[in-house]
C-alpha cells in the first residue's frame, strides 16, 4: 500500500504535502528566469521600468531564496520521518541495513540531478539536496536543540564564502542593451550542441561551489527543517513570540535587501545578497506556519497544493522541460522582450496548471511518475 492510502498516514502528512507543494511551485516563479540564459539568468533595462522595479522589490520580500529554503526545509523532515520509521520497522533488517536505504534514496537523487543539471537544467538543486542530505543524515538522531545549534553553525559556515564570491569584482556588463547580452542569448538558444556545452561549463561551476557553500547552507536547512518537525511545528506551528521575530526580521531584512539591490552601486548590491539569505529563511518560517495553521493536516484542506507536493519531483522536472522547451525553442523572442511582468505571468499561467495536472494525475495513480521510479530504483538497490 502506499503511504497516501493510509487515511492515518495521509493526515499526518497532510501539511507537509500542502508546504512541499507551495515550495515547487514558488521555485517555478524564480526559475523561469534562467530558463533562457541560465547563467545570468534575467538581463534588466539600463532604465529599469517601474513595474521591474515593484516586482523586484516584492520578489526580495516574498519569492527570492524562499522556495529554495522551504524545499530544503521540507527535504529535511522527510528524511527524517523515512529514518523514524524504518526505525519504528518490524522487519529483520538491521540499522546499517536501513539506514542504507535512506543513503541509496540520496544517491539516486544524486544521479538525477546530474542528468538534469547536463542534459535538461543547470540550475538544478537535486545535486545540492542529494549531496547536503548526506551530510545532514550524520545528525539525524540528535534532539531538537542539537539540531538548531548545528544549523546555525551551517549557515554561518556557509555565508562566510557566499560574501567572498558575491563581493568579487565583475566587469562584464550585462544588461537589455548590452552586447554581452546579445552574444550570451544567441549561445544559450543556438543548437543543443551549444547548450549542452554551456550545460557541463555550468555543471562544472556548480561542483566547485557546492563544497564551498550551497552544501553547508542547505545542509543548515535541512537540519533546521528536522529540529521544527520534533518541535510539532509542522503540526502546531509557531508559538506567538516566534512568529513575530519572524516577521520583524523577515520585514527589516527585506527592506534593506531591497534599499541596497536598487543603490545602483555594485558593492551594496553584492552585500544585498547576503541579506537576502537572512530574510528568506524568516519568510520560509512563516509560509510554514500560514499552511499548518490554514491546513490544519486535514487531507480535504488546500487539497490541490498537497496534490502538487505529493508529485514535487516530476513536476519539478517538468518544470524545467517545459521552461527550457518554452524559452530556448518555441519563443525565444521572448527573451529580448519579457519584462519582469512577463516572466510573472508565465509562472502563475503554468502554476495553475501544474494544480490541475496534479489533480488530475493523482485520480488515477497514488504518485508521480518519477517518484515511483525513484522509489523502483531504491528497492532494487537498497
């Protein structure tokens, strides 16, 4: 039986789909960015219009880093529920025995997003989730407490290289007018061949910089998400006081994010970006709280967006198809012409798509696609 047979077990997860739903989705909105130049990703006006300018600033309050930081939040806790149980197993097996599965479900993820990092998407994150989840299985058993203080140590760890890199010096201008954006355009839609090679150019970056920050940070992330989940807030939510901390914070940080962003100096830009890792995890907090609070872990509660959570994986690399197909192949006009308005309503057009999709799909099959694969390759291996 799969576990969303289970009325018992579909309750108790009801939330976590509805919060793992949310995060595919929001990803889609920073995404489609760089699905043309997936690189640079989206080249702004040397006179940026003002509804570029709204959308950015309601993108540092709301959307950039969220999604991401939720996801890995939620990959956490589902690591750590899969080790609950299989601890809770009456099986035979033994502990090295099952706690080989979870690492074989992470090494699967692994080969997944080297697939679709070379041949679909470079901005892949099942590489980094693979990779910061083995890591993160080291602290699996520790109590909440434990896990809070070596998160913390994580993110630190990680923003100190985020800094050095974000404040390197760039000379290469790249805006709507540039020349340099016209050369980088016509290689990212040029033959596949083309792509493919600024695919592995990508691929090879990504593999320099995930020991160096994205392991550590999402790693962070990861424990953080378990530490909440033995705390109930996944069920009960945030107590009052830390909720509010989290609005103020989310609030302030997003606001000099934004000030800094639009200074027009390079410096105080690159600084932003440090501000903005702050301000996503305080905003992440509270998207979890409004779903559980709203959701309430029942199954008939935000049903649509738990139908999206329960398929993240093959919707997530639909995502990346359609996008790249979209962009890259079909439209890539698009690409001298979408203001940010533009990109936006390609994420909520095809957001309302993915829920129906989901809804669809789900009547007639208990998963996804690619999750059932995963789930055939893990038990065949494991």
């Amino acid at each position: 039986m799969d576990e969303h047979d289970d009325p018992i077990k579909q309750a108790r997860l009801a939330n976590l789909d509805a919060i793992r739903g949310l995060g595919v989705l929001g990803i889609f909105f920073l995404n489609i960015y760089f699905m043309g130049n997936s690189f640079f990703g989206y080249a702004p006006h040397e006179v940026q219009p003002t509804s570029d300018i709204i959308l950015l600033i309601f993108s540092n309050f709301f959307l950039e880093g969220r999604f991401f930081s939720l996801f890995a939040m939620i990959f956490g806790v589902g690591m750590l529920i899969q080790y609950q149980r299989q601890q809770m197993g009456m099986d035979t097996a033994t502990t090295s025995q099952r706690n080989k599965r979870i690492k074989c479900r992470l090494y699967w993820l692994i080969a997944f997003g080297v697939i679709h990092a070379i041949f679909i998407f470079p901005g892949d994150i099942l590489l980094s989730y693979g990779v910061s989840g083995l890591l993160a299985f080291r602290y699996i058993s520790l109590s909440a407490d434990e896990l809070i203080r070596k998160a913390k140590w994580f993110i630190f760890l990680s923003l100190i290289p985020i800094a050095l890199i974000s404040l390197m010096p760039d000379d290469q201008v790249y805006s709507r007018d540039s020349a340099f954006f016209i050369e980088q355009l016509a290689a990212w839609t040029g033959s596949y061949q083309q792509q493919l090679t600024l695919h592995l150019t990508m691929f090879a970056y990504m593999l320099a910089v995930i020991p160096l920050t994205l392991m550590w940070y999402i790693t962070g992330l990861m424990l953080l998400g378990m530490a909440l989940y033995k705390r109930n807030i996944f069920v009960d939510g945030l107590d009052n006081k830390t909720l509010w901390q989290c609005v103020f914070w989310a609030i302030t940080l997003a606001s000099l994010d934004s000030i800094l962003s639009l200074s027009g100096n390079q410096m105080l830009e690159s600084m932003s970006d440090l501000l903005l890792w702050f301000s996503a995890i305080a905003t992440a907090l509270i998207y979890i709280h409004i779903i559980v609070k709203f959701c309430q872990n029942t199954p008939h509660r935000l049903k649509l967006l738990q139908n999206v959570g329960r398929m993240a994986f093959s919707l997530y690399i639909l995502q990346s198809i359609v996008g790249i197909l979209l962009l890259r192949y079909i439209a890539p006009d698009w690409l001298y012409s979408l203001d940010r308005i533009g990109y936006v309503s390609i994420a909520i057009i095809y957001s309302v798509f993915q829920l129906l999709l989901a809804d669809v799909y789900l009547r007639k099959f208990n998963q996804g696609p690619l999750e059932k694969l995963w789930r055939v390759l893990v038990s065949r291996t494991s």
